[in-house]
C-alpha cells in the first residue's frame, strides 16, 4: 500500500504519475493539431509539452519515455515556425507517437511499475436492476474497466458534478419511465464535447424515435443489460487509447506544381503523402511506400490513368486500393469510363480542398474497415490463422536483436461446454476469451483466433518468462468470469516459447508442443517450451 512506501518510493511514484499524465497530454495534443491547422501557438503548445515529458522522465529515470520524447523534439526542431510538416516529417512525428502510446502497457514492466499508472476514468453504470448492475460491474473488472455505481437520479448527478467519467452505462428508465433519457441530456448540456453514452433497455424493444432520441444525447447505442460481454465490447473500442496510424496518400501526377498542391492539402489535415511524377516509376514507389490511397491524374506521359490502374489492379495485393482519379477532365462519359477501369472515384481539378479531404477520408476508412473483414475472424474480430502468422513472420523479421514470443491459448473441456450448454454459449465463451485478450494485453500486440477454440498471440519485446508472467495473469482472472449469465466459469491452458533465430514453423512447432505438455499435465496452467517436461516425448492426452 501506499503508505508503506518510503519517501524515496512515494517520491518516484508522484514522478511516474506526471510522466503517465503527460504522455497523455502529449498524445492528446497531437490529435487536435491538424483540426488546429497547424497553429504556430498550437505547435509551441506541443513542442513545451514534449518538452516538458522529457524533464518528467529525467527526473523518474523513466528512459524509453525520454527517448522518445527526445526524438519528438528532434523532428519538431526542423520544421519551421509557422510551417506545416511535410510529409516526411509528418511520417516521423505519427510514428513516433504511435510508440509513445504503446509504452504505457510495456512486457518489461514490473508488477510496482504497473501499479504506479494512474487510474483509468470511471465507467458509471447506472441501471434500474441494482442486483444486475453489480453482476455487470464485477464483470467489467475482470476487463480493466474502473466501474461505479450510481444507484440513483441523486446519486448519478452529485457523482458527474464531482467528475466526469469515460463513458456511462444508462438505463433508459432509470429512476422512472424515460427519465434516463432525460438524464444523458442534461449531462450533455454541460460539455462542449458529448460524453459517451450506452443505454440499455432489458424489458423492451427500443422504438425508432427512443434510438433517434438516444443518437442526439450522445448514445452509442442500445444494448442489452443481459449481453455484458458485447456491452464491454464497445467500451473496449471506444475508450481505446492508440492513436490511429496516419493515412498514406500517393499522389501520381507529372505536374511537380499539382502534386505539390495536393500534398499540401493533405499533409495539413494530417496525411503522409509521397508524389510519383513518372507514371512508369508507381510500380516501385507502391512497393516502399504501401499507400492507403492512390491520388492520380488521368493524363500523363507514358502511360494514362486508366492504363496505369489496370496495370496496379492485375497486382492481387492492390485489388481493394482505393484509386481516385483527380484531372482536369470535365467530359462526364470519359470520367465513367476511367472509373470503369478499376478508379473508384473522380474528382475535378481545381478541386475544393474539403472535397478533396471527406472523398479521401471516406474511401481510406472504408478500405481500412473492408481489410479488417478480410484479415479477421468474424465471430472474434481477431486477426485469423493466416495473417496472425503473418503477423509473427513482420514481428521476428523486425525483431532487431529484441526477444519475441509466441503463445497459443487453448479452452479446456470446450466440447463440453457445447455438448452442456449448446453452441451459442460455446460462441459466446470464444467471444469473451478474445475480448479479455484484447482489453489484457498491448494494442500492438498481435491477437488471432488459430482455430476453432484456440488462440494465439506474438509479444514483441518479452521474453519466455515475461510472456508468462503476462497469461499467467490473464489465466487466472479469466477463469472467475461468468459465461451465460449463469454459473458456468472456464479455464484455459496455454503453451509459450521464444524465437532463438529458428524459422517461424519451428516456432509454432515449439509452441504447439508446450500447449500439449500444458493440456497433457492437468490443463488450466502454462507451459514454455524451456521447461525439462518439454523434453520428454508427447503422449497421447488421455
């Protein structure tokens, strides 16, 4: 407890809060920047917040902070006051936050280092059924979410005039007919930005005004009270923390002076863009630059627009990248026709620069949303067999000298959970293991469904042990959740070994082996595929 701590102690912890708290700011700051134009007051505001991380993590000797603070500060050195970022410095900043957010959640922390991040905002729940409520809340622990409960009118408001928590879980006819509504409006009244709401309604089916009525408070949307995983579900995507990686436009244009003008337009708003003045050369600059969008003029030198997307779509990887055709072509039919010719949209020079921006936005989100369905498993959401190894193959390819594990999870006695309870409970198990996976684990971690009730996960950057002390973790909170609202409680086991150099197939290999070791002696434990048992010859389970 705290106050066992020495004034040493007590001293570091104040200084890992501030350097926690100004992480956040930082991120915080870079997200409104492009919103703010790139403000030169809004700049300096970022570069003394940066700055300011940088003493933080001196002072608390917290060296990974420091350094990528550091780097932050090197970028922002050579853009000039006043001046938007280019793109390649655009590139540097957005990676270098995307790291920065990633620490927060390192495998190489100890357990004191853990303890010391600053608590989470709080979840109010607050629900007509007070024994449900506190079933939903106990649950929503058990996934890293700080729930409190406000169990009535009263109570609901003193608690937001104290503080304003992440999100709230309302029930529509909490403290009498409607009056939730009612409450959630209130709320909103006193923020500039609207405060995330979820109403559930357990005893009715919501009319299309109440959704309309609940869409202008703020809601997110209706869920049932009895459904807590699916609840729990949305609040994991909506109070995620990462920032989005940053989209990257090509711009394929034989006029430096037209690229140079869309580039500008784009890299204000926060987009990486690369210019491809020879249409000959795209073929290469697609390979390094791996584009979100293609940006192209229709008439070129060497080769058209149209020629050029019909020669990028008979490349199996480019099939769904968006291509937006942007040239002075005014004709309607000869702009259906490119588009006929694998474009996905047209847009006419001189284009108006918000035009340009919604158009592009929309067809990266889209195509972004579109590889998620092909890259996922569809009752998880998790990454499937093919790109989770895919994604070990990018994580041991850019390993750099750093350790990588790979751990594959298995549900003990799942035929039997099917056979007693029916396949939906059995979906509906597979459903919260992935989503405790997620909420327990870093966003960059790669997470993937293998196959049938078994999962497998890459950890860059943690060695064997550390990788167990994680899902050592996550086993034991995982079998005290609740499945099917009832009684029905589920274990797993879990093999883990580490990449020494061999090829990624003897990895799994290895892996697979200490999943069986794990199943084999008694299940619900972790197995890494250094321990002596791993020696011996595999039997058959019985």
């Amino acid at each position: 407890m705290t106050d066992s701590l020495t004034p040493a102690a007590r001293l570091k912890q104040h200084f890992s809060y501030r350097v926690i708290n100004q992480v956040r700011q930082v991120i915080d700051l870079w997200r409104h920047l492009p919103a703010q134009n790139w403000a030169a007051n809004a700049m300096a505001d970022f570069t003394l917040t940066v700055e300011k991380l940088v003493r933080f993590a001196q002072r608390f000797e917290a060296a990974q902070h420091e350094k990528l603070g550091r780097q932050l500060l090197s970028v922002l050195a050579t853009i000039p006051a006043g001046h938007i970022p280019d793109s390649t410095q655009l590139a540097g900043l957005n990676q270098i936050i995307i790291n920065l957010s990633k620490t927060a959640l390192r495998h190489t922390d100890s357990k004191p280092a853990e303890a010391l991040i600053p608590e989470k905002k709080p979840v109010y729940i607050a629900l007509s059924d007070t024994d449900h409520a506190l079933v939903m809340a106990e649950q929503m622990q058990y996934f890293g979410l700080r729930p409190e409960l406000q169990r009535t009118a009263e109570d609901f408001t003193q608690a937001l005039s104290r503080r304003h928590p992440a999100a709230v879980v309302l029930d529509h006819d909490f403290s009498g007919p409607g009056q939730g509504m009612e409450l959630a409006r209130q709320l909103q009244q006193s923020r500039e930005t609207p405060l995330p709401v979820l109403f559930t309604c357990r005893h009715c089916t919501p009319t299309l005004e109440q959704r309309l009525q609940a869409l202008r408070t703020g809601g997110q949307g209706f869920y049932d009270e009895s459904d807590v995983h699916s609840l729990i579900s949305h609040l994991e995507r909506l109070l995620d923390p990462i920032p989005a990686t940053a989209f990257k436009i090509l711009i394929v244009d034989d006029s430096r002076a037209q690229a140079t003008h869309a580039a500008g337009i784009l890299n204000k708003a926060g987009m990486i863009t690369q210019a491809a003045n020879d249409p000959l050369q795209v073929m290469d600059v697609l390979a390094g630059f791996t584009p979100d969008l293609i940006l192209m003029d229709m008439y070129m030198p060497g080769c058209n627009g149209m020629e050029l997307a019909k020669v990028i779509r008979q490349q199996r990887q480019y099939i769904n990248l968006p291509i937006i055709y942007l040239s002075g072509e005014e004709d309607r039919q000869r702009q259906l026709a490119a588009m006929a010719e694998g474009g996905d949209d047209f847009l006419t020079k001189p284009v108006d620069p918000g035009h340009l921006l919604a158009t592009v936005k929309n067809r990266v989100l889209r195509a972004r949303q579109l590889q998620n369905l092909i890259a996922c498993d569809s009752l998880t959401g998790l990454l499937n067999h093919t790109h989770l190894l895919g994604a070990l193959q990018d994580a041991v390819r850019h390993a750099d000298g750093a350790p990588v594990s790979f751990v594959m999870i298995d549900i003990d006695h799942f035929k039997q959970v099917n056979d007693v309870y029916g396949h939906p409970v059995g979906d509906a198990v597979i459903r919260n293991l992935s989503l405790f996976l997620r909420q327990s684990l870093r966003k960059s971690d790669p997470i993937g469904r293998y196959g049938g009730e078994e999962f497998a996960i890459v950890l860059p950057d943690a060695t064997a042990a550390q990788a167990a002390q994680i899902l050592e973790d996550i086993r034991v909170n995982f079998a005290r959740l609740i499945h099917d609202g009832a009684d029905l409680r589920v274990t797993f086991s879990c093999g883990i070994a580490e990449w020494h150099g061999q090829s990624v197939s003897e990895l799994v290999t290895e892996t697979d082996q200490a999943l069986y070791i794990a199943k084999r002696s008694g299940r619900n434990q972790i197995c890494t595929a250094d321990q002596p048992e791993m020696a011996a010859e595999p039997t058959d389970l019985p």
